[in-house]
C-alpha cells in the first residue's frame, strides 16, 4: 500500500427473509436481483439433491429430501452448504456490494448457523401475509414443487411440515418485519427500502 492510502473496509450485509409458505419471501429476493443485489436461494440445494437423485421435482419430493438431509446431516445441513457460495459472494463484492440476500430460510437451526457465521452482519427479515392470501398466490405462481398443492388442506400440510423444521422459532428471531397485504407494488417498495439502507 503506497503512503497516505487508507484501506476501507466495506462490511458485506448477509439478509435473510423468513416467512410461512407464499408470504412473499421469493419475491422480496427478486426485488434484491432487479437492484443488482446478489441472491443465494436455498431451495436449490434441494433442487440439486433432487437432480442427483433423478428424482421429478414436487412437493412431496422436495419435502421428504429435506427431511431425510436434516435427519442425516442436522437441522442446519441446508444453511452449512450455503455457506461457502455466501463467503464466495462477500469474497467478490468488492466496493459496490453492500448486501448479499438468502432467500429461503425454513428454521431456527438456519438462523443460529448464520448468526454464528455472521455474526452483527447477519439481517432476518420477516415476511408476513393472512393463510388466504398466500394459498391464491400458491396456486397462480406454477412452481414445479406447488403444483400438487390442489387444495387449502394440502397447502396447509407444507405449512406444517415447515414449521416442524423451526421456522415459528426463526420467525419471532426476526431483526424486522414486513407486512405483505396489499399490492405488489407496495410490498416491493417495502422491500427496496430495507435493503438500501445499507
């Protein structure tokens, strides 16, 4: 470093949105893509065990991989193999990137993993949307593993199967909360204004 330089050291925000099924929280990671924010998502760690299964991708899939990795490889088997695409990420930012987004968090265990690895620099984001409002969304987004969610009953077994991995415990960790009850338009500007503050 040549004299009278000073090194600037840019913090690298790791956030994560929280929230039950279809609340919102895939949509919130898009905002973070349109404003150039780079986006680790989570369920694709299941989407890849599903590839090197050979298995179609469905609900009852992706459910029943999940459980058998978290049974085999602990409750935050999904955060730890995230991980090293995240440090690749904060490694890369450089000066511009402020902010890295997760999108999927499905449980405690995930959050405490973080926090752990983050520490003050990791940011939960709570997404929160009515049971009905969600359930319409499912149906219209056309997602390989939602189209077997044919009724309100099935959509609420995901719920609960979900909330068996902790996520009622991650929810209430949440460093900030979002309602997402009316337009898009507002929910995404909700969502541009927590992640520019950084």
């Amino acid at each position: 470093m040549a004299t009278g330089e000073v090194s600037v050291l840019v913090l690298v925000f790791v956030f994560a949105f929280v929230g039950a099924p279809a609340a919102g929280k895939t949509e919130a990671a898009l905002v973070a893509k349109e404003l150039g924010i780079p986006v680790i998502t989570m369920g694709e760690v299941i989407r890849e065990e599903l590839r090197k299964r050979g298995l179609p991708l469905s609900d009852e899939n992706a459910g029943r991989v999940a459980n058998e990795l978290r049974a085999h490889e602990g409750m935050d088997v999904i955060a730890k193999r995230c991980i090293p695409a995240i440090k690749a990420q904060k490694k890369s930012a450089g000066k511009t990137e402020k902010v890295i987004v997760v999108d999927g968090i499905r449980g405690i265990a995930e959050v405490e993993t973080f926090k752990n690895e983050f520490c003050a620099q990791f940011v939960l984001v709570r997404v929160d949307a009515p049971l009905r409002f969600r359930y319409e969304r499912i149906k219209s987004r056309g997602r390989g593993d939602d189209l077997d969610l044919s009724s309100i009953d099935e959509f609420k077994k995901r719920e609960e199967r979900e909330f068996g991995w902790g996520m009622g415990e991650a929810m209430k960790k949440a460093d900030k909360v979002i309602k997402n009850e009316g337009s898009l338009e507002e929910f995404k500007e909700q969502i541009k204004e927590i992640l520019l503050q950084y």
